[in-house]
C-alpha cells in the first residue's frame, strides 16, 4: 500500500496545483454533463465515429457470461454509495437516493427480472443503465470516485469470498459423509490396489479416510483463497488514487472485508 499512497499523494499535488485548491476537505463539484445522453455511447468510444460491426459487438460483450458478478456488482456499488455521501462526495439525499435506487435493481436481478441487454457490453453498464431508469441523472454520479479497475477488482473479490465458502461448505458435507461411511463399515475388507495390480488387503474405512485427508487439504486451500478474497482492492481507482476525498476502508466494512 505504501506505492499506492506515494501515487495517490503525487495525484493530489498535481490536482491543486491544476485548481488552486488547498485540501480536499471541502465536496469537489460533479459535472456529469458528459455522461448524458448525447454521449451515450461505450466507454471507450471517444474516438470512434461509428459503432463497431454487429458481429465484433457480439464477439466483444461479457454480457452473456459476466451477469453472475451482478449481485456483487451491485452490492459493491451499494457500499460506494453509502460511502460518497458519508464522505460529503455527494449528498445524503443524493446517496440514499442511490441506495434505494441500487437495492431495486438487486431485487430484479435477484427475483430473475432484470431484462439484459447486449448493447450494455458488460455486466456494469446493465446495471447503471437500469439504474438510471430508476432513479434519473443522480445514477451518473455513482461512479465518482472509483474506476471500472476498481469495480472489477471488487467484484471478482466478492465472487471469489463468497464461492470458496460456498465450496469449502460443500467439501466438509463430503468429509462427513465419508466418516459416516467408515465408521458403518469398520470390518469391511478390500484389495487394495498399486499399478492396476491388487496388492495388500485394506480396510475400507482406512480407503475412504484417504480421500477424506486428500478433501481436508483441499478445505484448507479454499479457506485460504476466501482469506485473500476478503482483502478490498479498493482505494487506487484508475492508477494512483482519486482527487475525491474516498475513504475506502468505510466501504471495505460496509462489505465485511479487510481494507
């Protein structure tokens, strides 16, 4: 984190030398004019003069495969939000109004009735698009602060904290049964195999602990992958910071994890 902050620091500097602003201590003004509606294009379009061929559109979109991250996707940019407006970023009533405003597009998605759209490119597009019909131009200050490397980043950690845990609850499920089973066949006996040749008679309980060992290593990998997870990768925006005033540890525990 300390090249992190150095980057941050030196982006700050250049920030007041470029406004004549002191500190970042008092809301820095939004002008979010230019992310209306006459330059509703992609994100990377600017120097474009004409969308891309239908086929290179299809071929380009993580739509289709990225809408399982929607959930922590949202859930991420609810904690965002709640942290823009206790930072002053933007108002309180600006911030509940995107609270509210996210927390219905969670139910659609949750419920299986938010309606995906191709054009939207990726799974974060779809969700400002239908945040905005919710909530009007307030939505477009919901990215302040952040970028699409912050939010990815945020996402995948999520995926991946709640994934491992959802695994590592199914492994220990196979680690019981499998005790369950040796100790219901204490006398059972089996031929044990090495190079496809029957070898040594074993006991089936001492076959099937085996795997259950073999499971418990694999338990703790995932406990240790849900550890690294749980780590926010939040604070650096696009590169070296963010002249806003962010506080990225609030928004780590808004979520549950370690700033």
């Amino acid at each position: 984190m300390v090249g992190t902050n150095h980057a941050q620091g030196i982006t700050q500097m250049t920030y007041f030398r470029a406004t004549g602003r002191r500190s970042l201590s008092s809301p820095i003004g939004l002008n979010c004019a230019f992310m209306g509606e006459e330059n509703s294009g992609p994100l990377w379009g600017g120097r474009f003069g004409s969308s891309p061929a239908e086929a290179f559109e299809r071929l380009n979109a993580s739509i289709p495969f990225d809408v399982r991250l929607a959930p922590h996707d949202i859930r991420g940019s609810i904690a965002h939000a709640k942290m823009l407006g206790a930072q002053g970023i933007v108002t309180e009533r600006e911030s509940a109004e995107l609270v509210r405003g996210l927390e219905m597009v969670l139910g659609e998605v949750e419920a299986g009735e938010f309606s995906w759209v191709l054009s939207d490119e990726d799974v974060h597009t779809a969700v400002e698009r239908r945040l905005r019909e919710h909530v009007g131009d307030v939505a477009l200050k919901l990215h302040t602060g952040r970028s699409r490397n912050d939010q990815v980043a945020l996402d995948l950690h999520l995926f991946v904290r709640e994934a491992a845990e959802g695994i590592r609850r199914g492994v220990l499920a196979a680690m019981r049964a499998l005790v369950d089973v040796a100790e219901a066949n204490r006398e059972v006996v089996l031929p044990g195999y090495t190079h496809l040749q029957r070898a040594q008679p074993i006991l089936l309980g001492h076959h099937l602990l085996a795997h259950f060992w073999a499971l418990e290593r694999d338990r703790r990998r995932l406990e240790a992958a849900g550890e690294a997870a749980n780590r926010s990768p939040l604070g650096a925006a696009a590169l070296g910071g963010t002249p806003h005033p962010i506080d990225p540890a609030l928004t780590a525990r808004e979520l549950g994890m370690e700033p």
